[in-house]
C-alpha cells in the first residue's frame, strides 16, 4: 500500500511531493511546448520537427519526443518502410495540453518586446 499526502491526494502542485509538478516541469520546458506546438497541426516526422524547431540538436528533440510519449503526450508511429518511417502525434491528451501552450505563446509574441 502505497501512502499519498493529503497535498498529492488533493493535486496541490505547490506541495514538495505533488506528482503534479513532473507534468508541470513537462510542460513547461521550452523545447516539450515548441514540439506540442509543431504538432497541433498533424503527425511530424523527426527531421519535419528538427527543421521547424529551429536550434534544437537531434538530441534534444530525441530526448524531449521520448518524455512526451512516456507522459501520453504523444504517441510514436513506426512503419515498416524501408527507409523506416517514424510519425509522432498527438494524443488527446497532448491536443487538450496544447491549448492552453498555445495561449502563452500567443501572449509571448505579443507582449515581447526587442529590449525584453
């Protein structure tokens, strides 16, 4: 029997072992909400997402599409193809997180100014 906080009963993500805060922490790197962005529109191959995503190394993307896919966020398609095909997309999860990233991206871009 495993024994929760009152505080992660309740989903307080202010409290120090909230598991709230790993979604949180998702969520709000930088590359995990480009890459939820890219791929509001559709499934992406790998190099489709590097080249939208300016300055993210093949690493990163790596590592940021394999975080997603283990939180529900996405989910990876392999084809047998030769070459292999991989598409990333979306869960419904991902696509009801994308809305509210959306917005902050949105309010960035116009509340940004050149000097801030």
């Amino acid at each position: 029997m495993v024994l929760v906080s009152e505080e992660c009963a309740r989903n307080d993500v202010y409290a120090a072992m909230c598991p709230c805060r790993d979604m949180l922490d998702l969520l709000a790197n930088k590359w995990s909400a480009l890459v939820i962005g890219a791929l509001e529109d559709g499934p992406q191959r790998f190099g489709q997402l590097r080249r939208r995503l300016e300055g993210i190394s093949p690493k990163v993307l790596s590592q940021t599409l394999k975080r997603l896919e283990e939180h529900d966020l996405l989910t990876r398609t392999v084809y047998a193809e030769v070459p292999a095909r991989v598409d990333y997309e979306l869960t419904q999860l991902g696509h009801s997180a994308a809305a509210p990233l959306k917005h902050l991206r949105d309010w960035v871009e116009t509340n940004i100014t050149a000097d801030g």
